[in-house]
C-alpha cells in the first residue's frame, strides 16, 4: 500500500499542472496592441505565467492600476471568446500522480491565483476535476483588486478543513517564487517543479525539487511497509 508523509496536497495549476502558454501568449500579444504598447521581448513572455496578471499588467506592462484592470478585463475577455480550456496542455505524467494521490485517500486542492472559473474548466476538460477535494482560484470578475497566493492557499486549506480533511502536514507544488512566498506564510514546505516556468534559482528556498512527475511521485507517495 501507498502512504504519504502528507495530509493533504496543493497544486499550483499554470506550470505545474498545466501549460496554457499556447493560449495565454497570443492573448497577451492581442491586448498589448489594443493598447498601442509594443509586443514584449519573447524572451520576456514567461515572467506572465504564474504571478496574478493584474499586477504583471503594472509590473511587466507599465499600466497604472486603472488601466491594468482594463487590460485584464479585456484578457478575460479573449479568454472567454476562446474557452478557458483550449490551447492548454496538461505535463506528461502528472495527471496519473494526482489520480495516485486520490487513490490513496490524500485530499488534494488546487492553490491558483488563475481565476477559479478558468482553473474548474481546465481540470473538467481533462478529466481530473473530481480528482480534487476542494478548488481554489483568484476571484474572476473582481478587478482592482489582486488575489496573492497567499490568499488562494489560505482559501484552498480552509475548503478542505469544511470538506473534513486533515491539513495538519500540508504541502504545495508550485514553480515559481510566489508559491514559495506565499506557501511560507502558513509553515508549508514546497515542491518545486522544474518543468515550470520559474527559473532555476526561484526554487532554491524550497523544501524540495522535482525534475518531472515520476520524481514528484516519490515525494508524495511511498510503499508502506509490510
């Protein structure tokens, strides 16, 4: 039999579940010209893929924050036009360890700061959606405002608690350095996924590293000894 040494997981979603840069890179190319800025850098595309895109918007993009919320207005926009799950590929591998984890009887919960509604699509399309105990996402539709992972991975262990599950020993998959920021702030260790979009030195404070999903399996599960 499997066990783990956790109670309960989090997944970050862009990076480490999924890779939705096919969609996500045209749509930002679609409102930066809507805007008349210039197409960013290529080079310069995956500092997108993670942090909550209301503040890349200011950050990355150089918008005031009342024109970061209409440029993220106009994103969500494109999004929906598109649907949240085309042009979304899920990592080789990782959807068996999120069905082994559920096999052994581990809650799981996503800690996303995408929007809730774009990650329940990704994960239904894929077939993974009742895989999870609870979903938590940023909160689609509230502009000026800018859910961190700190909320989302405060909201992810307060579902699971209402749902029953242990989240005593929790732990975060994540590959960039806000989910190791954000994961701090509840004592959470993090996996780092180095097939993500955060580079190599973002996951030097984590707890762990994970080169692909077999690894991350090893991490998450071990046999039990007879």
């Amino acid at each position: 039999m499997l066990h783990s040494p956790y109670t309960c997981v989090l997944w970050d979603v862009d990076g480490t579940i999924a890779d939705a840069t096919p969609g996500i890179f045209p749509r930002l190319l679609e409102v930066y010209e809507s805007f008349g800025l210039p197409a960013p850098e290529a080079a310069q595309m995956s500092r997108w893929v993670g942090p909550p895109m209301f503040e890349s918007f200011q950050k990355l993009a150089g918008l005031s924050p009342e024109r970061a919320g209409e440029a993220l207005t106009a994103y969500r926009a494109l999004a929906a036009r598109d649907g949240y799950a085309a042009s979304v590929d899920i990592y080789p591998g990782v959807p068996d360890v999120i069905r082994d984890v559920a096999a052994a009887g581990i809650p799981q919960a996503t800690a996303s700061t995408k929007p809730e509604n774009q990650v329940r699509a990704i994960l239904e399309h894929n077939g993974l959606l009742g895989l999870f105990t609870a979903i938590s996402g940023a909160r689609a539709g509230e502009l000026g405002r800018s859910d961190g992972k700190s909320d989302v991975i405060r909201w992810a262990l307060e579902r699971l608690e209402a749902a029953g599950a242990d989240t005593s020993r929790p732990v975060l998959i994540g590959d960039r350095f806000h989910d190791i920021e954000g994961a701090a702030e509840f004592g959470i260790p993090v996996i780092f996924s180095e097939w993500g979009f955060g580079e190599d030195a973002e996951g030097e404070p984590a707890a762990f590293r994970a080169v692909d999903a077999a690894a991350l399996r090893s991490l998450l599960l071990v046999e039990e000894a007879a």
